[in-house]
C-alpha cells in the first residue's frame, strides 16, 4: 500500500473517532505516520481489520448491539470492572469501561468478559437478594481466619450489628456480597462478606 492510500486510510479512521483500544492504535499510528512516513505492514493489516470492523455492514451490526449493551449489560458491566480490578485480568478492557463513558465493548469482548464461569458466579451474587437488612444483629463466623482478625483488633464478641451493603464484588465465591458491620462493643465498622457471617441466635 503506497502512502497516499495509508494517509487516507488512517484520515477515514480517524475521522470516525473511534473509542477504546481501536481509538488509541489510530491515533499512536497516525502520530508515528507524520513522524516517519511510513508503516510496517503489521500496522498496516491492523489498520485494515479496524477498517473493516467498522465497515457500514458491521456499523448496523454493532448499532444493534451498542443499543443492546446499553439496555441490558451496562449494569453487570460495572459489578465485573470491580472483580476484575483484583485480578488482574481484562485490565485494559476494564480501564475503557470504566473511564470512557461511550466505549462500548464489542460483543466478542463483552462475551469473554462476562460469560467465563468465575464472571457468571459474580453475577449470580450480584442478583441474588441480600441474606440481611440493615439493623440484623449477626455473628461473625468462628473460622481460623476470622478468630486471627478479633484478637488482632481486641474484639471481645462475635456478635455485631449489619450497617449497609457495599456494591463492589471481589471474590466469585458463594457468599460474596460485602457489607458493613459494627461488632458489639466497638466503634469501628467491619468490612465482611455473607460467607463471614450467621444469623444470631439467642440461647435457650
């Protein structure tokens, strides 16, 4: 491809304004172009798939999907770019979500992102009612874990109070909406998951 036709390849592009991974590759190479003059043909054949992923065929193809996306996924969207955070996955992909409020994932990238079997578990949590209401007066489980945490901030009870919901999900584990408690006898509130928690049961 000769220079005249690279030039108005990324001018077509870039007239688009594209969003996202494709947005950022066409700007880098459109800098890198006026720098040098020239690009590889990896450049080049990446430039063309971007060409025709937005082609006036696929356009009304994606116009369908973004309009889809925007019903329907926004929501779930949110609830996995906080699991991903902790996991190092997606990160770019989550990066656009989160900070470019018209990126649109496409529906290739929406199904990796959401139909895994770890994102499924998250977004049954997500759904799923709470197991407590603000007020519910809980125990902390007995666990290992949760025994080391008591001793090391001097909690003389198990027993505590439930605060409010968090809406971030860091773990596809059963039981893994967080929430806010007040341990009896303390001031300072907990951050917990359900799992970490039983209902209080007074003694007969």
């Amino acid at each position: 491809m000769d220079n005249q036709k690279i030039k108005k390849l990324i001018f077509m592009l870039a007239e688009k304004k594209l969003a996202g991974w494709d947005g950022g590759f066409v700007e880098s190479v459109q800098e890198y172009f006026e720098k040098y003059d020239k690009l590889s043909e990896k450049q080049i054949n990446t430039l063309l798939k971007i060409k025709e992923k937005f082609s006036p065929e696929n356009e009304a193809a994606r116009g369908v999907w973004v309009l889809e996306y925007k019903e329907k996924h926004i929501e779930s969207a949110k609830v996995l770019v906080d699991y991903y955070a902790n996991t190092g996955y997606f990160t770019s992909l989550c990066r656009d979500i989160l900070h470019d409020i018209n990126f649109v994932p496409s529906k290739k990238q929406w199904k990796a992102l959401s139909e895994n079997k770890y994102a499924k578990k998250v977004l049954a949590t997500h759904r799923q009612p709470p197991a407590y209401n603000a007020g519910d007066l809980v125990c902390i489980r007995g666990t290992i874990v949760m025994k080391r945490m008591m001793k090391r901030k001097g909690l003389v009870s198990n027993a505590a109070i439930i605060l409010n919901y968090l809406p971030e999900i860091f773990s596809h584990a059963k039981g893994a909406k967080r929430l806010q408690v007040l341990p009896v006898g303390s001031t300072d509130p907990l951050i917990l998951e359900e799992r970490e928690l039983k209902t209080f049961r007074k003694m007969k």
